[in-house]
C-alpha cells in the first residue's frame, strides 16, 4: 500500500535527471507513496508520529530498474556441465534441468531472486519467464504471489516456445492457442497501467528461433491490442544471426519487423550483434535494448553498444540476465560491470558512474515504457535506495558517489518502494532469508537430480 515518509540527512542524494545533480545534505519527503517534495534546506514540519527514515552516512539514489531477467535459473547457477561453454550448447544443458520443475519451484525461485535484487538497490524487476512444463498451469500467477510478499514493482513477460529444435523438448513447448489464451488472460487480470502499478504483464516470445512466424505475429497484434511491452531476445550472437539468414532469409531484426515487432514499446535483450543499419532502424521505430553484460561476458557472446546506442537515442536499460548466466543477480554490481565494458571498447571517457547509474534508473524506466520511476523528481514513485556512504572496499575514498560504481559493489542499508521500507539496515523486512535459501538450495538439488532420471 502507498505509505509516507520522511527521510532525512541524507548525506548525497543522487537525483538521476538530466542534470545529474546530486544534493548533499538531504531531505526527502514521500506521501502516499509518491515524492512530495526534496531539498537541502530545511526539512518540511510533519506530525510527531510521522514514519522517518536516517539518511545519515548514506547516499540515495532512485531506486534500481532491472529489465530483464529468468528468475527461474537460480537453481542452476554454476552448473558445472554449462561453465565453459557458449550460448547453444550451455542452453542445450541447461533446457535438460527443467521437465519436473513446477509452480512451488518457481516460486521459491522467484523470492529468492527478488531478494538478490532488492539488496543490491532493485525496486522495479521485469523477469521471462518461458518454462512452462506439461502439467504446469499458474507459473506466472505464483510469481505475481511472490513479487507481492516481497513488496516490489513486478513486470512479468510471459514467455513461450512452440517450435521444437535440437535445443527444446516436447515437454517444454506449448500450442499457440494457449500461449496466446494464458497472455491475455494475465494481461487482463494483473496489468495495471496507472502510475504507481506494481503489477505488469509484457508478451514475451523466447526468441524468433524458438517460436513460429504466426506466433510472433500475434504476440506483437496482442501486445499493441493492450498497449502493453513485447519483448524478445535478439542479436545476441553471432551463430543466431547466421541460423536467422539460413532459416528465414533475414537477419533477426528484420525477421522481427516482417513479424509486426516495429513498436515502440518493444524491446531485445542482449541486442550485441546489430550493424550500423540496424541502429538506425532500432532508432527509427522506438525499439530498446536491455544490456545483459555479466552473461555476455560469462558466454563470451560479444560486448553491446552501448555508447553508440545512447548517442543514436535508442532507449537502453541495464538487466542482470538469467541467474545461470550471470550465475548472481546484484544489479549495483551489474551497472559496475557494463560501467567497465563500455570502457573496454570505448575508452576511459565512454561512460562515468553517474552515467552508470543513469543507466540503471531512469534509461531502464524509459525502455520498459514507465515515466513514474527512475528520478527522483516530484510526482514520481518512491522509491529509493540508500547504500552506506562508505565500506571496507571503499573505505577513505574521496569521491563517495563514484565510489558505487568504481569500488566493489555493496548492498543497500535500506530500501523504499512506494514509501515503505522493505529493506532496513540491510534485512528485509518480513522476511528468513535463512530459512528461503535452506529451502532453495535443496530444490536446487532436487531440480539437478531429478533432470537424470
């Protein structure tokens, strides 16, 4: 429920507009879930029994904005069959995992990686999810139950295969019509599109590879029919560019738009392999990229262009990937890691930390189609992160905001969604977090032994 707060002393306040203004001595005030007012003089008079919050040796930010991830691969993190391989044969081992896994797995999984996220300055989480094993039927409700204990904005893309490949398995591929039928019938019972919504629905095809035309047709008539996101992967290797050409004439972004996929509130995970055409025309139609750079690295799939599509006014928003890829999902730690890996290719001027955590806020709001998140600015959510202003990894450095991104990553000392506090001197509230990760890492184990029988 939207709740008040008022959140004082705030040593830096990191706004995210377009200025990257950052306020030191902070006052932020929440009401009704919403940001009220902010500044450095004084704090607004509010009632004794007012719910305050310390922002004393802390620096807030907007909160965190992850736009793409498979929530349900936390039980397969470092597994060994897949450890040193590529994108097709990793996935070849990992697809063998999943015949049994079921509504309660997934559930556990879902906690679970929510709260990797929410301790790492997540407040808004996108998940595609596209295992749906025969026998299966409320996989994305039983998300849409944990994403609510927890307290955090959740954007399920439902995602679907039907096309069998050396790569999937009957058992984990559905007919058109109930992809279809289950979609809508999500979208029109949780979708809400009003400012504030904690509950969205994205169609979400896995990949033009593993999906028919008619099907990826009717995912974008679907999602432009309820002015909701389509999203996919796309241009995330080579060898899928190469399988498009051969199997469909096309390269898979113009496969995509000969689908119907030129909509503005679509957008592709990974997007490392398009050409300098192909920039133009992600521009031309409004498409985004989400920037998965931990599993780009761990697969050796490429490093994505990120400078270049910014300055090409491409909308690009930071996603920690699947938990069996990136093998972890900290997305402080993410927006470190593309930091770094636009340097790599760019040079040390490509990108700052402010522009770093521009990346993870207000550009990953901007891509998912939500203009009340990711600044802070009044009138949009609150939601806020306040990571301590300094730990062992950063201890003595000079610049404390650059020290977020340039240091090791840290976890949030809080976490405000909507002005309740879910996460206080870095527990969260409500929650054994012991007793969660007992309970996954046993159906981890299961999910292992089980694929072998």
């Amino acid at each position: 429920m939207p709740a008040n707060l008022l959140i004082e002393n705030i040593d830096f306040l990191v706004t995210a507009n377009q200025e990257q203004r950052i306020l030191c001595g902070a006052w932020l005030q929440i009401e009704d879930g919403f940001i009220r007012g902010f500044g450095t003089d004084s704090a607004p008079s509010v009632p004794q029994d007012y719910p305050r919050l310390s922002g004393r040796g802390k620096i807030a930010t907007p909160g965190l904005v992850n736009t793409h991830h498979h929530l349900y691969q936390n039980m397969a993190r470092a597994y060994t069959p897949g450890n040193n391989q590529s994108l097709l044969p990793w996935l070849a081992n990992m697809n063998k995992l999943w015949e049994y896994f079921r509504e309660d797995d997934l559930y556990i999984c879902t906690k679970l990686g929510i709260a990797e996220l929410m301790l790492s300055g997540a407040t808004t989480i996108a998940d595609h999810h596209y295992v749906f094993p025969r026998d299966a039927k409320n996989m994305t409700e039983t998300q849409f139950e944990a994403s609510d204990q927890m307290g955090v904005r959740f954007h399920a893309s439902r995602g679907s295969m039907n096309f069998k490949s050396d790569l999937i398995s009957d058992w984990a591929l559905q007919d058109e019509d109930t992809i279809l039928a289950d979609t809508e019938a999500l979208i029109t019972k949780h979708h809400v599109s009003e400012p504030g919504s904690y509950q969205q629905v994205i169609v979400a095809p896995c990949a033009a590879t593993s999906c028919s035309k008619s099907l990826l047709i009717a995912s974008a008539q679907l999602a432009k029919l309820y002015d909701v996101g389509l999203h996919t992967h796309c241009g995330e290797t080579l060898a899928e560019n190469e399988y498009s050409v051969e199997k469909f004439g096309a390269r898979p972004l113009e496969y995509l738009l000969d689908c119907g996929w030129d909509y503005d509130n679509a957008w592709l995970a990974h997007g490392i392999h398009f050409d300098d055409e192909e920039l133009a025309t992600l521009a031309k139609h409004g498409i985004g990229v989400a920037h998965c750079p931990n599993a780009n690295m761990r697969l050796g799939s490429g490093i994505c262009r990120v400078p270049e599509l910014i300055d090409h006014a491409i909308k690009v928003g930071i996603a920690v990937d699947g938990s069996a890829s990136n093998d972890s999902g900290h997305l402080l730690g993410e927006l470190r890691q593309a930091f770094y890996l636009a340097r790599v290719k760019y040079g040390a001027e490509a990108m700052s930390a402010l522009d770093a955590i521009d990346l993870g806020t207000w550009r990953s709001a901007n891509l998912m189609g939500r203009d009340d998140i990711g600044k802070i600015e009044i009138g949009k959510c609150g939601d806020i992160a306040l990571f301590p202003f300094e730990d062992l990894y950063s201890n003595g450095a000079e610049n404390p905001v650059d020290a977020l991104l340039i240091c090791h990553p840290r976890q949030v000392s809080d976490l405000v969604i909507g002005g309740n506090i879910r996460v206080r001197e870095q527990q969260i509230i409500g929650l054994d977090l012991p007793a969660l990760r007992n309970e996954h890492r046993m159906r981890a184990k299961k999910v292992r032994e089980t694929s072998f029988h």
